[in-house]
C-alpha cells in the first residue's frame, strides 16, 4: 500500500505530534508498506526532499508564519500530485491545510483518515481569537471530508467539543511508543552529568515550555516538596528557550526558576535524542505531566517513562489522565492545583512500591507494529467500501 501522511511540522522538528507521526510511518515501512511524509520546510536549511529511515519526505516551501502554522503557497499543487500517486491519505490535525488535501482525496476516490491528536487553545488575545476560529472551521471542514477519524482515547473524544461532532464515524487508537534500549553505562553517564550531588528524589518533565503545559505548578508544587525532600531535583528535558510564542511566559516564569537552578534544585536538559531519552526516564522517581488545557491530549512521555517502571503524576485532564487509569502507574492530580500536584508527588515518593505496573503489557500495547496493523486495517475496510 502506498500511504500518503500530510502534516505541518515533520522532523527534525520535536513534538507529541511529529513524534507519533515518525513512529507511525516507520512501522508503515517495516510492514513492506510504502510511505511519504508531505510536510513544510518550516526551515529553509531543511531540504525539500530526502529519505529518513526509509519515509520519503517532501517539504513545501514556507512563505510565512501565522501563529503556530505555515503558509505555503504552492501546498495544494503539490497535494494534488501526491494524493494521485498514493492509495490512502492520513492526516495529522491540527493543520491549516487539511481540508483541502482531504478534498483532493475525496475526488480522486482515495480513503482519507485523519488522525486527531488535540484541541488548540491559543493564549488571550484578539489574534489569537481569529487563529483559533480560522483552525477550528479548517479542521470541521477536513473532518467533514475525512472518511474515518483517530483520536488516541474514548475519553478524550467524549470530552472534545470537536470530536463530539463525528462520533459516528471514530475510532480511538492508542499513540504508537517505543524507545531505543539503554545500557548501564549511558544511565550512569547521564547520572554522573545531571545529577547534582547526587541529589535524590529526582522529579521530571519533558516538554516544550509552553503555557498549556502548566510549568508553574509544579513551580508552585516544588516549595511544599522541598520541604520533605530538600535535595529533590527538576530534570526538564524539552525546548525551554525561544520556543513560538511563549516569550511572555518564558519571561513571567524564569526568574524563579533560576532561583532553584542556582541552588540545584532544577535543571533544564533541552531537547534530547531518542538515546539520551532511554537514560533518562531510568534517572527519575516519577515524572509529571501537570497540563491545563485540551492541547494536551494523552502526554506519550507517560508511557515512555512507564516502560521504564517510572510512575506519573499528570493533571485530570481527559486523555491525559488515562495512562495512570488504565496503567495504574501513578496518581491523577487536580488541575492547575499545585497543593495537588505535591500531594501525589510526594505520595509517590513515599510509596513508590504501590505503583508498579506490568510493562510488559504496556510494551505490547503501544508498540509502534500493533498501531500500525490496526491503521492498515482501517485503511482496508475503506478501500473495500470504495
């Protein structure tokens, strides 16, 4: 089968989204499909085409930016090319141009599935207002278009005032996870490097310093921790510096934090390579994942930490809160609650035992081969109605 995926950012670019995307695609291959990625150069020293582990990618020019998303002008052009040339398209929403690559799909009798992955919240503002309004009709109109949609969990759907529009035609997958082996000797060098004296317990978060991401409360969580546990470190792996429009709250934020990074207390990684990542999560006693709104929709650094027998405290969001439901791996806390988020911190910490999950079953779960073969699936069952 020659599948199309079609989505704004692509790697090396580094989000929940691209990630699953990556994932997704190579399984597609190592499955004996075929696979390209059509996406924006985001970046003028990316090139316009090259081959990553077998996925061919293409990139479009980008004239500008708007907000989070990339104006190409010449995006449908090539759209029209592509979808001719493959059997079925994926989409990966939030994207400006999904509808009209879902369109070509639907006139060229191809099977088109998109894949959901959150709400957008952008923050206050007029702009930001229009951005949104812009986005939530570009995405009912591909939704509309699409023949099947994926999101990664029931809860989230029952939740999401745009998936409740398509029920009828939603199938929840779980997000493809999996992470390269460590070995004793990179997890003691990362050790060695990260780890201030020592320091014990070890708290982590991995993610873009964004706004919706709640990095303050667990700022806010961190004095009631240090009180139990004064040598309790922050290891913060993710793009922390000039990450799109999160400037103001880069600013707002940062002074604390360089108060506890000046006594050891925190630590910003950047991003890391899926290999510096399975050091990692085998450093920390628990990770966290305190979001605040429906941009985030699962949080797969739950899972990756899980593999590796590391607990969760993420927020009540739905979705979210669904790897510590389904897992029993960690504790839910209260949104945006930093009294909350220290409570089950600490009650991990102090129990750590009570939340050992079956990684085995975890593994199986979410390996990148299993999500594949129920897309390849999905994909089948349209192209039998066509």
């Amino acid at each position: 089968m020659k599948i199309l995926t079609v989505l704004t950012y692509y790697r090396p670019h580094t989000s929940g989204l691209t990630i699953y995307a990556e994932r997704l695609a190579q399984a597609f291959i190592q499955r004996g499909h075929q696979v390209t990625v059509m996406t924006t150069q985001y970046d003028p020293s990316l090139p316009l085409e090259e081959t990553l582990d077998g996925v061919k990618v293409i990139r479009v020019p980008a004239l500008a930016r708007v907000s989070k998303g990339i104006i190409a002008p010449t995006f449908g052009w090539v759209a029209t090319k592509l979808v001719l040339q493959h059997d079925a398209v994926q989409l990966h929403l939030p994207q400006f141009d999904a509808p009209g690559v879902a369109l070509r799909a639907r006139l060229f009798g191809k099977p088109v599935v998109l894949t959901y992955h959150c709400d957008v919240q952008l923050p206050q503002g007029a702009f930001n207002r229009l951005v949104n309004f812009i986005l939530d009709f570009q995405n009912h109109a591909a939704g509309m278009l699409a023949n099947h949609l994926v999101t990664y969990t029931q809860d989230y759907a029952d939740h999401s005032p745009y998936l409740s529009h398509y029920a009828a035609k939603l199938t929840p997958i779980l997000p493809p996870v999996e992470l390269p082996e460590s070995t004793p000797e990179a997890r003691a060098a990362f050790a060695e490097t990260h780890l201030v004296q020592k320091r014990r317990p070890v708290i982590g978060m991995a993610a873009r310093f964004a706004s919706e991401k709640g990095v303050e409360v667990l700022l806010d969580a961190l004095p009631l921790i240090l009180k139990k546990y004064p040598k309790a470190q922050v290891l913060f792996a993710g793009t922390y510096q000039n990450v799109m429009g999160e400037q103001a709250y880069s600013d707002r934020l940062m002074p604390r934090i360089h108060e506890y990074e000046t006594s050891g207390n925190w630590e910003f990684l950047g991003n890391l390579t899926p290999q510096q990542m399975a050091a990692f999560y085998p450093n920390l006693d628990v990770i966290t994942v305190p979001s605040l709104n429906s941009t985030e929709a699962f949080g797969l650094v739950q899972i990756e930490a899980m593999l590796n027998g590391v607990p969760s405290v993420p927020s009540a969001l739905p979705g979210v809160r669904q790897p510590v439901k389904m897992h029993g791996m960690g504790v839910v806390s209260q949104i945006g609650d930093s009294q909350s988020l220290a409570d089950a911190i600490l009650e991990i910490l102090d129990h750590k035992e009570k939340y050992r999950g079956d990684i085995p079953a975890i593994r199986a779960a979410y390996n990148p081969d299993t999500v594949a073969q129920k897309y390849e699936e999905l994909f089948e069952a349209l192209m039998r109605k066509k």
